[in-house]
C-alpha cells in the first residue's frame, strides 16, 4: 500500500474504533471526502469556512516559521491536513462559526473582558 493510503486507513480505523473518544480532528472533517482530500474546510449555511459571510477561507496549512531542514522539533509533529479554515477578524473555530475568546454578538464584534 501507499502511504497515503496507510494513512487514511489509519485515520478511518481510529474514527471508527474511538466514537466515545474526542480528538483532534473535528467530526466535521473526519468523512471520506476530507479525509482522502487531506482538507478540514467545512461547509457551513455561509459556504466552505463561512466564506460567503465574510468569516473565513479555505487555505494552504502554513507553519508560521517552519523550516523542513531545520532542527526544529515541530517537523516531527504528526501533520495530516494540508488545508485548513483560516479565520477572519474575531471568529474562530475549525469552520470560523465561533468568536475569539473574549468576543462575542451576532458578528463577534463586541468584546468582554473574561478572565481566564
């Protein structure tokens, strides 16, 4: 088998074993499509990441600072998705349908100091 195919398997296998389990990928991106396309950009009512709202878009996974050559223990980290939901402004969340901490109203443009 190829290696992208082992690691679908995997990641298959994982989902379907651990339905009680909470991981680090959303349920949302853990369907056949995102997980053969290796992309977490889910549709939401706004479109892919909100998109059609003005709260995100589906873009290239960019390490900010990573260097492959580089001794940098990130490199070893398990990466799996190449693209993901980038958020704008003050909304966050793996689809961007949430606010920043702190942030909160219909457009996640009224702020609250909450302590941690």
């Amino acid at each position: 088998m190829q290696s992208g195919q082992v690691s679908f398997m995997a990641i298959a296998l994982l989902c379907l074993l651990g339905q009680e389990a909470y991981g680090q990928i959303p349920r949302a991106c853990s369907d056949v499509t995102s997980l053969e396309n290796l992309e977490c950009c889910p549709t939401t009512s706004d479109g892919v990441c909100g998109q059609n709202a003005g709260r995100g878009q589906c873009t290239d996974l960019n390490l900010p600072g990573y260097d492959i050559n580089s001794a940098d223990v990130r490199r070893n980290w398990p990466h799996y998705f190449t693209k993901v939901c980038k958020c704008n402004g003050n909304y966050a969340g793996y689809d961007c349908s949430r606010c920043k901490f702190g942030h909160y109203g219909p457009d996640c443009s009224e702020s609250q100091v909450l302590p941690r």
